[in-house]
C-alpha cells in the first residue's frame, strides 16, 4: 500500500485492507504514476475538505479499496463515491472539482496545463490576473482570479517574495569551493578547527515586516531619524556551534586580529585553525596576514558568494530577534540589547546549530 495514500487517509481504520484483486468489484480506475502524483500533489493546496476527501476518494480506488470500504474510511456514501469515479473519468480532475466550485468557468488539457507549468518556470509574473489573461490569449479559455490561482496551487506553484542573489556570483567556482569545504571537512583532526568570519553593520532602526495583526486594524512601529551604525565582528565554528562576537569601533585588520587571537587564546590545543571569509578589505589587509598566530590560516570565499558564509545566517537570525518588529528607545539601548543577544547566544545553541548547517547552496546557475 502506497504510504502516501495512508498518510493522507487521516483515521484509516486498522481493520480495512484493500480487497484482494480476485474478490474485487470491477473498478475502472488505475492511475499512473504521474496522475498519481499530481493528485496528490493537488490534495496538498486544498483547503477544502470536501475537495480533499473526493481526491483522497480516487487515490483509494486506485490502491485497490472497494467502494463499500472507501466509504467506510471517509464516512462518504458509496453513491457519492461512485460519483466521483465517474466524474474522474469522464474529464479528470477538472470535471472532479468542477461540479463543486462555481468559480471554475474554464479548464485546460494535460498538454496545455504541462505547457503553462513550463512558462511559468521561466517568466515570472506578480499577480493571478496576469496568468489569467495570458491563458485566455494563448488557450482562450475563461478562468476566474480565484480559479486561476486555484489552478496554480495545482500546478505546484505557491506566491511568495523572489529571492536576491549577487548578480555577478560564479556558479562554478562556488561548486569548487563546496568540494574543496567538504573534503577538507572529511580531513580535519580532532586538533583542528573551522571558523567562518564576517562582518555586519546594523543601523540602529525599527525593521517593519510581516505579523498577525487583527483585520482592520493597524500596528505602529515607531521609527527613528539617526543613522547611527553598530560594527560587529564574528566567528562561528559549525564543528561544535561556537560563536566569538566582538562589536568593535571599526572592521579593520587590527580589530580582526584580535578577534582571530581570542580563538587562538581559547583553543590552545588547536594546533590548525582555518578561517573561512569573504572578500572584505580587512580580511586582506597586510598588516592582518603578516600577524597571523601560528597555525591559523585564512581562506577566501568566492567573490559576491555571502550565500556560502555560514556566519551570515546569524546576522539574519539576530535581526529577526533584535530589530525585526522591535522599537529601542535610543541607540545605547539598541546596543546593549545587541551585545546581550550575543552575550547569550550559547543559551541558543541548539537552534543555531539547526540554523547554521553544512548546507551550501550555490546561487547564480
């Protein structure tokens, strides 16, 4: 039995099996794997409970289950469920949820669904109403907004903000680094340690972003005029979560130094520590390079690769728990709720740790 057909069939009594084939009423239905998968596929968008139950309905029949014992499983009449095996092969999943949302007025074939599936991948478009007209110019057939974006969900899509990227990242050259990362991580000794260093440079302001706010209603955040800016210099370890914050005047090549000599100090017993950064004029500097403690060695990421630094999920962590939705009164008070987050970072090590992994993703192919 396919486990997720189970899965979906929430209350699957224990004592139902799928009758044996040579007991088995003539059924009709046998799904392939690919119409499978889009039913199943589609039953993830539904909302609606009654659309949900006729997919899982199909996805029963298809397993093997009678009639009598769908309807046992999804306390639905067998009348009903019969209903549903027609309307299925009569006209598919279109006429499946046809007959029950009257803001469907047009529907296209596999061919022309798979065709739009294709476009949509490579042109990019802000709104529902956008997809509609182009269907009805290139399919002429009549949608709705809200079937429209019913169709998408059916299609695999789902509305949410792009993603930016560094317009002149490599591919080829992160995949390098990634290869190089993983094997000198299969190598490393018990007496060596990774660290991945960056920098960050908060302006002391409220961040407004997403948050469930009763309907007709709004919520202020206070915003302030300053411009006044926090330095922060980091290293973070994924071998074992360790985080060593420093929040200096400037990021220069001495201020770094001596953030790379706190990680000397701490781990004597290191004899190999490797410093993974970006591209940043401090981390080039001569007088850093030429000071360097013994055994600690730099290595740089690609150019325009923030995507491959791990420390920089931390940055985005802390203005999430810092300065996303959040007012300080003055910037002292910003500073010294930022120097308390990070203070107190090995209360949260865990979920760092979950947050930071070893998962690169390379952007720009």
């Amino acid at each position: 039995m396919n486990y997720t057909i189970n899965k979906l069939v929430f209350g699957l009594k224990k004592n139902i099996t799928p009758v044996p084939m040579h007991n088995m009423e003539h059924n009709q239905l046998k799904l392939s794997p690919e119409k499978r998968e889009e039913l199943v596929r589609f039953h993830r968008t539904l909302r609606d409970r009654r659309i949900a139950d006729r997919i899982k309905a199909i996805l029963l029949l298809d397993a093997g289950y009678s009639h009598e014992q769908v309807s046992s499983i999804l306390l639905i009449d067998s009348d009903t469920i019969r209903k549903c095996e027609k309307k299925f092969l009569q006209g598919d999943i279109d006429a499946l949820i046809a007959y029950s949302y009257t803001a469907y007025e047009g529907k296209l074939s596999q061919p022309q669904r798979e065709e739009l599936r294709e476009h949509l991948r490579t042109n990019v478009y802000q709104c529902a109403l956008e997809v509609r007209e182009y269907i009805r110019k290139n399919y002429d057939a009549q949608y709705t907004q809200d079937a429209v974006i019913k169709l998408l969900h059916r299609l695999g899509f789902s509305y949410k903000k792009m993603k930016g990227v560094p317009a002149k990242a490599d591919p080829n050259k992160q995949e390098e680094f990634v290869k190089q990362y993983e094997s000198m991580r299969k190598l490393l000794k018990k007496d060596e340690k990774i660290y991945f260093l960056d920098a960050s440079h908060p302006i002391y302001n409220s961040v407004p972003t997403y948050a469930w706010i009763e309907k007709g209603k709004e919520k202020e955040l206070p915003q302030v005029s300053g411009r006044d800016k926090m330095n922060i210099n980091g290293l973070y370890s994924p071998i074992d979560g360790e985080t060593i914050i420093r929040m200096p005047e400037s990021v220069t090549g001495s201020t770094t130094l001596d953030l790379i000599k706190t990680a000397k100090s701490k781990h004597r017993e290191l004899s190999r520590i490797i410093v993974i950064h970006d591209n940043a004029k401090a981390y080039h500097s001569r007088y850093l390079k030429e000071r360097l403690p013994e055994g600690v060695e730099l290595m740089a990421l690609p150019p325009y690769s923030p995507n491959l630094n791990l420390i920089e999920r931390l940055w985005k962590y802390f203005r999430k728990e810092i300065m996303n939705n959040k007012y300080h009164e003055n910037f002292s008070a910003f500073r010294k709720e930022s120097s308390k987050f990070f203070r107190c970072l090995h209360y949260r090590k865990h979920e760092l740790m979950a947050l930071m992994t070893e998962n690169f993703h390379v952007v720009g192919s």
